[in-house]
C-alpha cells in the first residue's frame, strides 16, 4: 500500500479500518453462554480495503464485510469475510481506490465508469433461504451463510426491476412475507420507489412503482398489520450539483417532510401523504395500527446528525443540540381530513432500536435502544457518526420504569440485536459487540433482556478491534 488513510474520524483510533478476514474456533468466554442460545449472529461492517480516493469521504463508503459469530453449547466461534463486490474486485485489481465520494460516480476514476459500485455494507438479511448483503444505493449480494463466500448480486434472477434495494426490509413473522423497497429505484437522483414483497418461499411476489414528491433519503420504513409508512425528510439528491463533483445528499429543511400511508394489500395508488414541518430520522423502533389509527415510533430529530452531510450542507450542529424530544409515538387517523397528527413521549433519545420479532407490527410493551449518558462515562469517538453510544436501554411502553446498562467508562456500544428465548416467559437476550477504548480491543456481550441492569452473563473476548457495525442479525438454528 502506498499512503495512509486520512487522519479523520471516520478512518482513525476505534474507527480506524481492521481489513481482517478470518476464522477464530472457541473464543475465551467470561461468565456463562446461556445453553440455549443456538444459532448466527452476522454484522455488516463497513471496512474500507484501501484508503478513499478523497480525504473528504465518510464511513459508510467503507468496502462490506460481513462476520458471523456461531453459537451453540456454551461455545463462540467466529468468522468475517470482505463482501466480494465487482467494486472491491475492481479496486483490488488496481491496488488502490478507484471509485470517488459517497453515492457520486461522476467522481469516479473513468476506468470503472458504468461499474457497479455499491459496497454491501449495511444490513445483512436472512429471508426465503439466502442470506443477503445491502445498502440503498444498489442491489444486495447473496452470501453464503455458513461460508461467507460471496455467491454473487441478487434481483430475482432478473424480475426485480428496481436498481436499489433497502437495508431495511420488514419481516411479518406470521405470513411469511418480506416487505422492502428501492428509492432512486430508477437511478440517481430519481424520485421513483418500488414497493416489494417476497412471499413466505423467497419468490418476489409484487413490486408496485411510486413517486415521491422530492428526490429524499429513504432509509427504513415501517409495516403495520395493515398498513404500510413510508417517512420522507428534507435530504435531499439532486443530479446536476452530482454530475458537478458535489454530495449526494444536502439538508433542505424548507422543503418539508412528509409521511406516506397507504393500506397493507392495497395498491400505492392509495398512498396518502400528510405534509409536516423539516425532521429527520433513520430508524423507527415499531409501528401498529388501531383501526384507522396508525401508530409509529421512532425519535425525530430537528436536523440531520451525520456529520459529511452537515458539512455538505454548511452546518455545523453537535449532536446533543440536534436531538428533539426523544423517543416519541406519532398518531395518524386516517378518519381525519389534513396534515394533524398527535405525538406522544415515550423515551429518551437515541437510535438502534428495535423490538422482539413476535412484536414486530403490533402492539407492543417493550423495545430495546441506545443512548449516551455522561454517567456511563465520557464521550468516544467510534462509528459513522464520532459518536458511539455508551448506554443500552430498555424501554417499558406499558408504564413502567425505563431500565438502562453501561458497559464501562472506558466502553461504546454497537448495535444491539435481540435474541428470543426458547423458555416461555423469558424475554430473550441483547447481544453486541463493545469497543474498550482503553485496550483498543473488542468483546462481545450477552445480556438478559428482561435484567438488563445486572451486566452481562457473558463476555466473549475478541482478540482484535473489531470496526463498528452498521447492522446486525440474529438467525436461530
Ligand atoms: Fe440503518
């Protein structure tokens, strides 16, 4: 290799590239893996293979690679591999970074032009047989999910239409079904979105076009029992400051926001969007519906957190003054005519939320997120934001005290993700991977869900840092 990586947040101390493939059998363990847990834990991790071709460039450009932490008897073994992208065997070939910013190919070096260039960096998913590597901005990568071989893209043997697919779909545990979406669904800065489903078998079973009112970033969505959200916020592409060199995306709060509700089993045609004032979020924690009531819950903030896209848009706002009121739940009813909506607090702020998969699209009692609390310790910079999370919270909906946990003064948090319990009455498990910025080493905690605030009953000891996630999945054997 040639030169360094930049001497910036998002390339250096915890955030710095590992760019380790490998295999570890029987991890030291610290305390107890419950004997029940049986199954894989994948994480996608954005780990850039070579330094980006401008300083400039963010995290989440980072080259995909996928680990997998095998559990069964008590026993951890672990393996990650990089996502073998057409990018990554391009750049690879080239010893060196060929492609340029974030979601811009006119920054490109032309000898990849009309490449493809996604990173399959964000979510790994598990549906219909085959694990899947995403982002957004393209189509997934099937994986092998004993092997982590990369078997090559996936779009349905060519019959989903849509250039990009979400890393963030939503799985209906009792249908069967997997609901997705693609936005810029036919190319850059294109105000399209296909609406997916994949049946109970893994066959796509409808994908309906949209448009939505600006070209914004669409990065999760919510399914109810009967309905489907789509939320928009004032990021917003455009082709030509592209096709210049600039960002993909700009923070334009005078456009508004809007939220798309349109019925589950209905056509998009029946979306109807309610016109709101500029917020932003990137995760929803749950959502149901009551009737002509649709409930969703999530924590707005007042302006985009991510720093590259500040900066792009001449803003400079640290994240403890960009936050809103926490988590909150937003009503809509559909009975009513106009843009009103009522919001409820139900939180404290934070993001990586999610629930237990028997809670997915319904009404619910508890969900799981992270946060910082300065009794937990000092700030750290570690992941895509500078920020790491030091705090796991779990959140009582049904009225009772919100519980939290720390892992240390010297500790950040990745996501969690929650393991369901085979013993009924048990609310499952949380585990994570955490940064030990003291020893610049990773672990790997397993909490009890339902007691959280007693720690960890197990420490799985990782010889190396592992880079920050951007999301994780859990697949029972
Ligand atoms: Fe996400």
């Amino acid at each position: 290799m040639t030169h360094a990586y930049p001497e910036v947040f998002d390339f250096a101390g915890f955030n710095a590239p590992s760019r380790i493939e490998c295999d570890i059998y029987d991890l030291i363990v610290e305390g107890e893996i419950p004997a029940e847990i049986d199954g894989s834990w994948y994480r996608a991790i954005p780990d850039p293979a070579f330094p980006p071709k401008f300083a400039k460039d963010t995290y989440l450009s980072g080259d995909g690679m996928v680990s997998l932490m095998r559990i069964e008897n008590g026993h951890a073994d672990f393996k990650q591999r990089y996502v073998m992208t057409e990018r990554l065997k391009d750049d690879r070939a080239a010893r060196r970074a060929l492609h340029g910013l974030y979601r811009n190919p006119f920054t490109d070096d032309p000898s990849v032009k009309g490449r493809d260039r996604t990173v399959a960096n964000t979510t790994p998913v598990w549906h219909g047989g085959r694990l899947l590597m995403t982002k957004e901005d393209g189509l997934p990568y099937e994986v092998d999910p004993k092997t982590l071989e990369t078997k090559g893209q996936f779009n349905y043997g060519g019959r989903l239409k849509s250039q990009t697919f979400t890393a963030h779909p939503r799985l209906d545990d009792d249908s069967g079904e997997m609901f997705f979406f693609g936005y810029e669904a036919s190319g850059l800065a294109t105000r399209d979105v296909a609406f997916c489903i994949e049946d109970k078998n893994g066959e796509l079973q409808s994908e309906d076009w949209f448009q939505v009112p600006y070209c914004g970033l669409m990065h999760d969505f919510l399914v109810t029992k009967e309905h489907i959200v789509f939320p928009l916020w004032p990021m917003t592409a455009d082709l030509k400051r592209l096709a210049a060199g600039g960002a993909h995306w700009v923070w334009e709060p005078e456009k508004g926001s809007y939220i798309g509700i349109m019925p589950r089993g209905g056509s998009v045609k029946h979306l109807r969007w309610y016109r709101l004032p500029a917020r932003c979020s990137f995760h929803y924690l749950n959502a149901h519906s009551d009737g002509n009531r649709v409930h969703i819950d999530f924590a707005p903030s007042k302006v985009v957190m991510f720093p590259f896209i500040q900066d792009a848009s001449g803003l400079h706002i640290p994240p403890d003054q960009a936050g809103g009121r926490g988590y909150v739940r937003w009503t809509f009813d559909l009975s009513k005519p106009g843009d009103d909506f009522e919001e409820t607090p139900i939180g404290p702020g934070g993001d990586m939320p999610c629930v237990a998969r028997k809670d997915a699209m319904k009404k619910y009692e508890v969900g799981y997120i992270q946060t910082f609390t300065p009794q937990n310790g000092p700030p750290h910079v570690a992941g895509p934001v500078g920020a790491g999370f030091n705090t796991v919270v779990r959140l009582d909906l049904a009225g009772g005290q919100h519980r939290m946990t720390g892992l240390g003064a010297n500790a950040t948090v990745q996501e969690h993700v929650h393991i369901p319990s085979r013993t009924p009455g048990h609310e499952g498990y949380l585990i994570f991977a955490v940064d030990r910025h003291d020893t610049m080493l990773s672990e790997i905690a397993i909490l009890e869900a339902g007691n959280i605030e007693r720690g960890p009953v197990a420490r799985v000891k990782m010889p190396f840092r592992l880079r920050n996630q951007v999301h994780g999945l859990w697949v029972e054997n």
